[in-house]
C-alpha cells in the first residue's frame, strides 16, 4: 500500500497524522510512505527524520494526494487549496 502524509491545513493545526516512527513501522512491513515537505517542521519532526523513518519527501500535497492510496490526516480531509485552509 502507499500511504500519504499531507501537511494539515488548518489554522493553528500543527498535529500529524503519522510520527516518524509510525512511518517506520509502516515502511518496515513492505509499504511506502510520501510525506508533504516540512509536514511536521513545527512540532520538531523533520524532512530528514521522516526520510530516515523510509518515507519520501514530496514537495505539495497535491502530489501526496496523486501517489497515495491512503491518506493520513488529523483534521478534516478538506482540498489541498489555500482558500480551504479558512474551513
């Protein structure tokens, strides 16, 4: 399966839907994970913690959203736009 990690768009919202080691534990049993760029910078997990976890850094969620299977998410799963951020 791959999953996907967008950055949460909400005002204020700086939770993930995956930690670096929940990608490890997914990457360790045979699946992929593609992570927004700077997804969880905020909160202190950053794009080389999750590189390290085996997940790919993708620059938008609009790629996430096009390469996964399955999307993780904290907050609604509202379009990746900026006006949907207002939500």
């Amino acid at each position: 399966m791959i999953v996907g990690l967008p950055k949460e768009i909400k005002n204020n919202e700086h939770r993930v839907g995956l930690t670096p080691d929940s990608v490890s534990e997914i990457s360790a049993n045979g699946h992929e994970v593609f992570v927004e760029t700077n997804c969880g910078k905020e909160i202190g997990f950053t794009n080389e913690k999750y590189e390290a976890a085996g997940a790919k850094i993708l620059n938008t969620a609009a790629e996430v959203y096009e390469k996964s299977e399955l999307i993780v998410k904290v907050k609604d799963c509202l379009l990746y736009t900026s006006d949907a951020a207002d939500e």
